[in-house]
C-alpha cells in the first residue's frame, strides 16, 4: 500500500477435519508463515497478526497455535486476522 493508506485486515484460516474413528490429540500448528512469491520492485514487507482464533475462541495472536484434540469425524478451524505493509494475493499456504 502506499504510505498512509491504512492496512486493511484479511484472514487466513485452516480448516482440520478428523476422518478417523479416534480423537486426534494434541493437535498444533507449528509454524506457516506467508511467503512472498514475486516482489518487483524488491520492497519490504512485513505482516502483523492481530487476531487468532481456533473454533472462534480467541488465543494470543501467533501463529503457532495448539488447537487441542480433535473428535472423530470433527472439524477445528483456526483463523488469523492479518495486516500486510503490501497489498497481495495469497497462491498458497505450507
């Protein structure tokens, strides 16, 4: 964004689904961090989490996260709210 156009949030999330007959324990994201992937002009990004939540509970915003057990054939989502220095798209998530 240009300077003193405000960042506008925008989410990323997650969504783990348990297929199997067990509860999935301790369940955690260790780590996914946005990845530039083209970056013309060589500028400086940096992102700012402002928000996470894991089945809409809030936790500290980081993203390393323990999402906790999982019931059989049960889902957790786990979502960020974001800012980024520079407007983007996001192609992929690791």
């Amino acid at each position: 964004t240009d300077e003193g156009e405000e960042s506008i949030p925008f989410t990323l999330a997650v969504s783990i689904y348990n297929s199997g007959a067990g509860t999935a324990q301790n369940l955690s994201i260790v780590s996914g961090q946005p990845q530039i992937i083209e970056n013309k002009k060589g500028l400086l990004v940096k992102f700012k989490i402002i928000e996470c939540r894991v089945n809409d509970q809030v936790y500290d915003p980081t993203m390393r996260v323990v999402i906790g057990d999982i019931a059989p054939n049960s889902t957790a989502v786990v979502r960020w709210l974001l800012t980024s220095t520079l407007m983007g798209i996001f192609k992929d998530f690791n």
